[in-house]
C-alpha cells in the first residue's frame, strides 16, 4: 500500500485545523486546552517543562496554547483561551477524577468549573479522554476534541490534511461498507490461522472523519478518518500481541473475549488477563471493528496509525462513545472502563498479518483487505475519493 512521506503534506496549521474541524471563525467563545499529569503540582507554575518527560503536554502548550495566545484565538473567534490539567486516569478513555487546575494552582472541577464554561475543549494528554469526553459534551453542550499521543509524525501529516477531504474520503469508504451483515478476519502466526467472526447485522456504518460543526454537542477524534462498528455478536479467536512481544489466542464466544491462552513469551501476561476476565468480564465484550481510511505515515501511535487505509482494529471494553451501550456502570470496577483498541499493522503487530478481512452484505461476499492491503474490490469503490496516482502506486 503507498504510504506518503511526511514531505507531501501541507505544514501544520492550527487555525486551519481548528476552522475546518469546527466550521466557520466562532464568535466569543471560550476554549481551554486540557493535558494530563500524574501530579497536578506539576502544573503549578508549569513545572512539568522543566522535566525530561511530558513530550505531549509540551506539545499542547508549544503548538496550541503559545499560537492561540499570540493571535490565533483572535483569529478563529475565542475570546478566552485556558490552559488546565487533571491527573492521568492510567487507561484508555477512563473517566478523569474531577479535580482540575491552572497554572497558579486553583482547584476547580470537572463538572461544575470546566464543562459549563468552555465552549471548544481540546484534551491533548497520554491517554484517550474521549469516551468520557463525548459524555460530558453532551450533559454540557460543548464541542471539542482528543488528541492524544501528538508527536512530530502526526503534527506533520495527520493534523495538516484538510479534513473536508478526509470526511469526503471516509463517506466513500462508510458507504461501502454500510449496512454490513458480517465481517471475517482472518489471521496467521507463521503455521497457525485464527479466524473472527463479527456480526453488525446490516446496521449502519459510523465514520469518524474530524468534522464537529457548530449546532451540535461532539468530540472529534484526531486524527481522524476511520469507519467503524459496534459489533452485535461476535465469535471465533484472534492474536493478540503484547507490548513486550508476549503473544496470545483471545477465544472469543457470544461477542466477549473469554479466556487468552499462552502462544509465547511470558505466560504471566495471559494469567494476568484470564484473572481480569474472570473478575470483570465486560473487559472482554468486543465493543468496536475499525477500519482506516486514511493515506498516512506510522507514526507509532495507535491514535493516527488506526487511522491509515489498509489497517483494522478491534477494541473491548466501554462503547458508549461510539453509540453502544457498554457504560463505565456495567464493569465491576470502573478502573477496568476502558476503551481499548487492538490494531493489526505491520509496524505494529509484525508477527501477525491479517490474510484477510472479507465482507458479507446481501448475501454477497467480498473481500476488501488481504495482506493488509486494499483489494481490487475495495480500490474501485473508493477510486473517487482518492488522488488517481497513489491509488495507482497502491495496486
């Protein structure tokens, strides 16, 4: 599949990437950036820039809070602009103590200071803050977005596409895949084969693809472009691989994962997830089935490589956010309501490749990926999205 080089993208423009995502200049509305910190003195006085770490709340102070500060609030229409931080939740999409604070140290809350008062919040931290951000959006009637885990990668490439192309593009891409009754993936360990079945039942496709105009409460994704489902049922097993190369079988039954049974590395790894599933099984519900949609570099982070056409994901866990009903209530501990992607790329996952990933509507089969690569099927329906010579660098 082409992959771009960073070269080919347009540079990094915060106010063009604030006017697309969120429609025309505003007018006096207020906007804060939130990071996460595992201390919240180290936002006193900004300490945390004076340590070795925090990369990514660096990041939202240089790219976003100095240039909204030096003009470009002006520009888009803010006429408050707050930097904020609450402490790191440790997990993907969990939800946030309610203790927030500044940079002179005052102590506010979540849900009495934060959600009534800002009308755009952007959450730029370690961790996913967007399930339990959407939920508060919609008690509150904000609009905003995550962008966890920005690095230079994504800062060049998935942050500077001009998303009315990229919500052209995934509408192409969730119109051939809407109304999908089943999906089978199919994986390879060198001489083993694991097949996964999901079942969506002919519903209707959701894209995430980066637009959040005014009129509506919602949280963009970025970046963005991804087509996705939650799935109704699912069964069958796929390969897992952990962050140290600890590799697992998830044998999958009635839409949840049941047990994870040792391939190799370190077995403790499996006897740590089988002990979770046994005491909070919503851990295991298969809660989301993505596809990617976007032509852009790895960049190492799940949040932009997720996004790159010719790569799927599963997630367990919570799936409210995404119109399912699995609620941070219905885990045993809401330390376990995560949301937690499982992406199947090459950089990724390299022991593990998706054969192939086949699609049945209708009563019809096809497949759309092999090998982590479009098909012919899936290149021609999507032809008119898409710049006619990397589609043809692609086949």
């Amino acid at each position: 599949m082409y992959t771009p080089e960073i070269s080919e993208f347009p540079s990094f423009s915060l106010k063009r990437l604030l006017t697309t995502c969120f429609g025309s200049v505003g007018k006096d509305l207020n906007a804060c950036i939130l990071i996460d910190l595992p201390d919240l003195q180290l936002m006193h006085d900004l300490a945390f820039l004076d340590e070795n770490s925090f990369q990514v709340q660096k990041y939202a102070k240089k790219y976003f809070l100095d240039p909204l500060l030096d003009g470009v609030a002006n520009e888009v229409g803010y006429s408050c602009v707050d930097f904020l931080a609450f402490k790191t939740t440790g997990g993907s999409n969990l939800d946030p103590e309610d203790e927030v604070t500044d940079a002179h140290g005052n102590v506010l809350s979540f849900e009495d200071d934060v959600c009534p008062k800002y009308d755009i919040i952007l959450a730029i931290t370690d961790y996913s803050l967007t399930a339990p951000l959407t939920a508060m959006a919609k008690v509150h009637d904000f609009r905003g977005a995550t962008l966890h885990g920005v690095n230079d990668i994504i800062l060049g490439s998935g942050l500077a596409v001009d998303y009315t192309i990229i919500s052209e593009q995934a509408e192409v891409f969730r119109n051939t895949l809407d109304k999908t009754d089943s999906f089978e993936l199919n994986f390879q360990i060198e001489d083993s084969s694991f097949t996964l079945n999901i079942e969506c039942n002919g519903q209707t496709a959701q894209k995430s693809h980066g637009l959040c105009p005014p009129g509506k409460p919602d949280i963009a994704n970025l970046p963005a472009g991804e087509v996705y489902f939650v799935p109704e049922n699912a069964s069958g097993s796929f390969p897992f691989r952990y962050s140290d190369g600890t590799l697992a079988e998830m044998v999958v039954v009635d839409g949840a994962i049941k047990k994870a049974i040792f391939i190799s590395g370190d077995q403790t790894l499996i006897d740590e997830r089988n002990l979770q599933l046994s005491e909070d099984p919503a851990t295991g519900i298969i809660g989301e089935l993505g596809f990617g949609t976007q032509l852009l570099p790895f960049s190492g982070k799940d949040i932009q490589d997720e996004k790159i056409l010719g790569t799927c994901h599963v997630a367990t866990g919570r799936s409210d956010h995404l119109g399912g009903n699995l609620t941070p209530e219905l885990f045993n501990s809401r330390l376990n309501a995560s949301h937690d992607d499982i992406l199947f790329a090459p950089p990724k996952t390299p022991e593990i490749t998706v054969t192939s990933v086949k699609m049945t509507k209708d009563g019809v089969t096809h497949t759309i990926l092999e090998n982590f690569t479009p098909t012919t099927f899936l290149l021609q329906a999507l032809e008119s999205a898409y710049p006619t010579e990397k589609f043809a660098a692609s086949v």
